[in-house]
C-alpha cells in the first residue's frame, strides 16, 4: 500500500531568502469563507468575541483574524472550528489557498513591480486589505507589522512564488 505524504503548495520552493528580503510559506490555521446576511450579523456579534472588519480592513484577536475583501464576506483564520451559525454561510478553504508571507525593508517596492495598488504605508497602513493581482493571479493581500501576507489559489503556488523571486532579485540588483 502506497504512503501518502501531505505537502504544503509551497514546501518545495520556500523560504527564500534574496539579500534582506525573505518569503516564506505561513502554515497551519485553518481558512473559511464567511458569506453574511444582516440577521448573520447580530449571530455573529452574539456568538464571537471579534468585530466583524469593515470592508478593506483586518480584524483580529488571539485566536482569529477576520479579512475583509467585500460588504458580506470574510476569510476567518484561525487554528480550529467555526461556531455553528444558522444565518451565516461558512465554507472550509483550508485546502484551496496558499497564504506566503512577504518581509523586508524594500516589501513594498517588490510588491510595486507586481500590484496594481499603492502599497505605501500611508495608503495601505497595518491591517489593511484588499483583493487585486499579483502579475495575473488573484491574490488577497494585508498588511501587518510581519510585513505583507498574500493568500493566492493553491494552483497558482508555483508562479506566485516565481513572479515574486524575480520581483526580489530585480528590486535587490538596483541598490
């Protein structure tokens, strides 16, 4: 009988590291889509102890982080279970994305060659969120005092990581 082996979608690619900027897979929590109504959200003020984010924006506690990519949905990340909700739709997409983690001084100039946002701390401040592209891939990027998080389709691992290793030699050859 055949062994299987469970494999990140980035185990074989990361970290990596060019000069003072390093990539890096984040594994572990658990990632669900969360698609509200307005009596979703008085469920969800009752049940949690985390504010729902305004659109654009994170919303975290010790346990969970809340990402908001539009008015009536969230990604939840966190190490276990969602609370059963009953006007709260919730799908597990743990195994759908790949979440890579972007640090360094020049993060965003990488990001600059990539995005089509400013990425700027006084336009993108910590905590902020958005979906855009990365090149011409989907991503979902925050920010935070880790550096940039970027959760892209678990498909699109290899050519995120690809995309984003040139972007960081590139920025790296014009100091």
């Amino acid at each position: 009988m055949a062994k299987l082996i469970a494999r990140t979608p980035a185990q074989e690619q990361l970290p990596l590291l060019v000069d003072d900027l390093q990539l890096h897979e984040v594994t572990g929590p658990n990632i669900f889509s969360l698609s509200i109504s307005t009596k979703g959200l008085a469920e969800w003020n009752r049940t949690t102890k985390l504010a729902w984010p305004a659109q654009g924006r994170v919303t975290s506690n010790k346990d969970w982080r809340c990402l908001s990519f539009d008015h009536a949905h969230i990604f939840l990340i966190g190490p276990g279970k969602v609370p059963v909700f009953t006007e709260i739709a919730v799908t597990d997409q743990s195994d759908g994305w790949v979440w890579l983690r972007l640090v360094g001084p020049k993060a965003t100039d990488v990001l600059a060659r990539l995005v089509p946002l400013d990425l700027r701390p006084a336009a993108f401040p910590d905590d902020a969120c958005a979906k855009t592209l990365l090149g011409h891939m989907p991503v979902l990027i925050t920010r935070s005092a880790a550096g940039f998080d970027l959760l892209t389709f678990r498909s699109m691992a290899q050519t995120a990581i690809h995309e984003l290793e040139c972007a960081m030699k590139a920025v790296v050859a014009r100091r």
